[in-house]
C-alpha cells in the first residue's frame, strides 16, 4: 500500500478509506506532507469538511506563532500545512495531537516561547520547509523496513518523534472506534504520512478494517 508517490510529475498523497466488516464507522486517513501547493490544502479541506470527527497531528493553530511564522517565510509558489490548512476553523470536534496549556505566569510565557523558538529552529533544521519533490515515495512494507534503524541517536530519534506518538494516535483511534462502532459516520485522521502505516497495521489488526478505495491528491507538481 502507497501513501506518498514521487515520480516525474510530481509528489500525490493518496487519501485512503477503512471500512470495518462489523461497524459502519469509517476512517479516512489524509497522509499529510507538511509543504505543499495551496491546491493540495483545499482539496483535503473539502474532503475533511464532510467527515465528523478529526483526528489531527499537532497543536491548534495559534499555539506556536513563531513556528507559523516561520512556515511563511517562501519564495516559491508551496506554502506551509500551518498556513493553508485550517482545521479548526471547519466546526467539527478536533482531537489535536497536543494542545498546550495557557501560560499563566511571566516564567511560563517565557518558556512557552523559548519552546516555540527551538522548535521553529528545528523544523527548519530538520527540512520541515523544504521542497517537497525531493521527497521520496513511502508505503507501508518500506515503513515497517525502517523500524529497525541502526544507532543509539537514530533509535533515541525514531522512538520519541514517531513510535511514541504513533502509540497515542492509535489508542485515540482504538477509543474512537468503541465509542462511535455503532454509528455510519467517517473519521478523518490528518497526519504525517510517516504515521499512516502504523496506523492502517493497528486498525487492520485490531479490528479488522481495510482498505475500501482510495484517491490520489497532488501535493506538488514537478515543473514543466
């Protein structure tokens, strides 16, 4: 199974729909690249807009305005996920990843924004604003190859920024499904698409579910 695809036309994300033999609850995962064109944003918008429940990577918008900031600083035609995809603004539940306290206190605003400084810094470190056709395709056989990275850092770094998060997405989803089983309603999962093979694993194993169809978004074309 494919979630993102490079080729000589350019970058597609393949927005996948799990059904359940036993449950007429759905999920639609949205295997998200973090730049891409505004196109792509609109297309996921129009599809999250008709699901129910979203299941969202992250913080609310707003909770980190330096890295927003940061994400706008382009010269191209791409544009950043921060800027482009506004879930909270849809009026469906979100479940966000993380939402962050409010700081109540001159020490607990400092931190907050040494934290979002850092953080802003890393992405950008970390390729979070590059260009995404120098991507590479990814699916799940290729995911689960990478699980078993050599190197203490590697391991130190794939453990906290995705097998752990992994982990809490799909206890989210786990609690979403005994909550929701009995009703014919979608839930959309907005998540990197690094995230999406553990996912599909977790949903297949526990419960069941598989893939009903599929439909390729073009994140970014290659230039002509």
């Amino acid at each position: 199974m494919q979630f993102i695809e490079s080729s000589i036309v350019g970058l597609r994300s393949a927005v996948i729909t799990l059904t359940c033999r036993t449950s007429p609850l759905r999920f639609m995962l949205f295997p998200m690249v973090h730049v891409g064109e505004p196109s792509f944003y609109a297309e996921v918008t129009a599809r999250v807009r008709k699901c129910a429940i979203i299941v969202a990577e992250g913080p609310p918008a707003g909770t980190a305005p330096l890295q927003e900031r940061m994400s706008r600083l382009r010269l191209d035609r791409l544009v950043d996920q921060n800027n482009a995809l506004d879930l909270g603004s849809l009026g469906i539940p979100v479940f966000w990843e993380a939402v962050p306290p409010p700081a109540r206190t001159p020490a607990e605003r400092v931190r907050h924004t040494a934290e979002d400084a850092f953080g802003a810094v890393a992405l950008r470190l970390l390729g979070r604003y590059g260009d995404p056709l120098k991507l590479p395709s990814r699916d799940q056989a290729e995911s689960y190859d990478e699980r078993w990275v050599e190197g203490r850092a590697a391991r130190w770094f794939r453990d906290r920024v995705v097998d752990r998060r992994d982990d809490a997405l799909n206890r989210r989803l786990s609690a979403l499904h005994q909550e929701h089983r009995e009703r014919p309603i979608t839930v959309a999962v907005v998540y990197g698409a690094g995230h999406m093979p553990a996912v599909v694993e977790h949903l297949r194993a526990e419960f069941d579910y598989s893939v009903k169809e599929a439909e390729w978004l073009m994140v970014a074309a290659a230039p002509s």
